[in-house]
C-alpha cells in the first residue's frame, strides 16, 4: 500500500468515507419516519448520553495519543485500561450506541441504516486497524483474544 508521509492512503480512504456517513447521518430526512412509544424514545435518549459520556472518556484517555486516521501514532502504547477494558474500539462503540439510540429518539429509520452502515465500516476498519495494533504492538493479540471488539 503507497504511503504518504506516516499513513497510508488507505488511511485517508477510511477517513473520508467516514465523514461522508456522518454528514448522511445528520442530514434531515423524514421520508422513513417510525412511531415509537414514548418510554422506548427516553431510554435511548440516556443511551446517547451515556454513548457520549464514553467517547468522551476514551478521548480523555488517549489525550496526545488520538489520531483521525487508523493508523497509530509514532509516539503512541498500548491502552488496555478504562473504556478499552471492556471494548477493543470504545470510540467505535460509542459512536454506534450514540448513533443508534438517537436514530430511536428521533424516530428516524432513515438515521438507523446510516447507523447500520456505520457499523459494518467499523467492523472493516477495525479490522485494518487491528492488523497495524498487531505489528506495532506483539502483546495486542493477548489483549485481542481477552477484550471484545465492540460492546
């Protein structure tokens, strides 16, 4: 794969196809518009705010380490602790939960395939994130076998 300075183009790829789905997911569409009960609508409202909570926590937790691109940073170890205990990708899986219950909230089934296609991105760049995790750091296949990828 051609690099471009540290990141492979791969990287750039990943990260704008991102992007595109974020700003899908945030465009107001109301053509697949569901009722739900209200009950349903405020628990995943705490879902979002505890999806966000999460993010926010694991961002704090990488602090200098955080990069856009999958590819790890230079000066960046292996975290194992807090939010990445209990998932491989807690960024990823806040993301998803987040996008998820607010999908419910908004009562968007417009916003719940955006959801859907998120996750299946997360899946596959996870998975190339993972094969880069492993070359830099051996002890993530341990960490890999022990920790789920997602919650």
């Amino acid at each position: 794969m051609k690099r471009l300075g540290n990141f492979q183009v791969k990287d750039y790829f990943f990260v704008s196809l991102q992007f595109l789905l974020f700003i899908a997911y945030f465009i107001p569409v109301d053509l697949f518009r569901i009722e739900l009960p209200g009950w349903l609508r405020m628990i995943a409202l705490v879902l979002v705010i505890f999806g966000i909570g999460l993010a926010l926590f694991t961002l704090f937790q990488l602090r200098n380490m955080l990069s856009v691109f999958p590819t790890p940073v230079n000066s960046g170890k292996l975290i194992t602790s807090g939010a990445f205990s209990i998932s491989r990708h807690p960024i990823y899986t806040a993301i998803i939960l987040s996008a998820f219950s607010f999908g419910i909230f908004s009562e968007s089934a417009f916003r719940l395939i955006i959801t859907i296609l998120l996750f299946i991105f997360f899946y596959f760049i996870s998975n190339y994130e993972e094969q880069l995790l492993l070359l830099k750091y051996p002890e993530y296949s341990n960490y890999k076998k022990s920790t789920r990828k997602f919650l």
